[in-house]
C-alpha cells in the first residue's frame, strides 16, 4: 500500500494561543500562591500545553485504498476507504466552526490552523471536511 500523498500541516494557531493561554494561567495563579484557586489554574495551564502538543500538526495520506490522518504525535488516527468517498470538493470553513475536531450541523471537521478544507461526501451521507494548507494537492491526490 503505497502512499500517494503525504501532506503535514503545523498548527500554527494552536500553537501559539494555547500555550499563551497558559501562561496566563500560571501567571494569574502566582499573583496570590496562598489561594487555593492557584492549583485549578495551574491545572488548567497544564490542559493547554497537553492540547497544543497533541494538535500541535495534522498529517494527512493518501493511498491506494484509503485517506488517513491524524494530529500531532498521532495518538490516533482516523481512516476511511477511498471507496466510501462519494465526491470530494475544496471548501472554505467559518472561522466560527473552529479547531481541532468539530461536529457541526452536516459536517464534522477536522483541522488545526487556516480556514481551507477538503470536504469529502461519503456514500452514506455523512460529511467530512479535513483542514489543510494544501486543499488543491490534497482533493486532486483524492480525485486522482
């Protein structure tokens, strides 16, 4: 099973906002240590660094047989038969749909950074739209 596209997008927003996010958690929580409300915000900080590193990328593959990808270290991975895929289409998301992994009315979404997508119409109705820097590589790999 050969890969025929391999696209890795850095999550640029992630990475900034989400480890901003805690060092104002880490700094508000010092302004008074003797709070017990230090110790939620510290954890908190905690939570944001874990999530940036975990959607710190989005990588995705194609091959012969399926579309693949997954996030920062890949934890997990989500795969899905070329054969499911009915049509595919490059879209532009709202910003207010978001990051990360989203399910919105008539889509679930997929991405890291940017606004750009491949949204793929799977045979069974159901919708997927997977974020990229790379929209027009990625649907012609899929296309292809």
């Amino acid at each position: 099973m050969s890969v025929r596209y391999h696209h890795t997008q850095r999550g640029d927003l992630m990475l900034v906002m989400l480890p901003l996010g805690a060092v104002v958690c880490v700094a508000v929580g010092s302004l008074n240590p003797t709070h017990p409300v230090r110790w939620v915000l510290w954890g908190f900080a905690v939570i944001f660094v874990v999530v940036a590193w975990l959607f710190s990328s989005l990588t995705v593959e194609v091959t012969e047989d399926e579309v693949r990808w997954r996030f920062g270290p890949g934890l997990w991975t989500h795969r899905m038969p070329r054969a499911d895929i009915a049509t595919t289409q490059v879209v532009r998301n709202s910003v207010l749909n978001g990051f990360g992994i989203r399910m919105r009315p008539g889509f679930r979404l997929y991405n890291v950074s940017g606004l750009d997508a491949v949204e793929l119409r799977l045979k069974s109705g159901e919708v997927r739209r997977i974020g990229t820097d790379d929209a027009p590589g990625l649907a012609a790999a899929l296309q292809s």
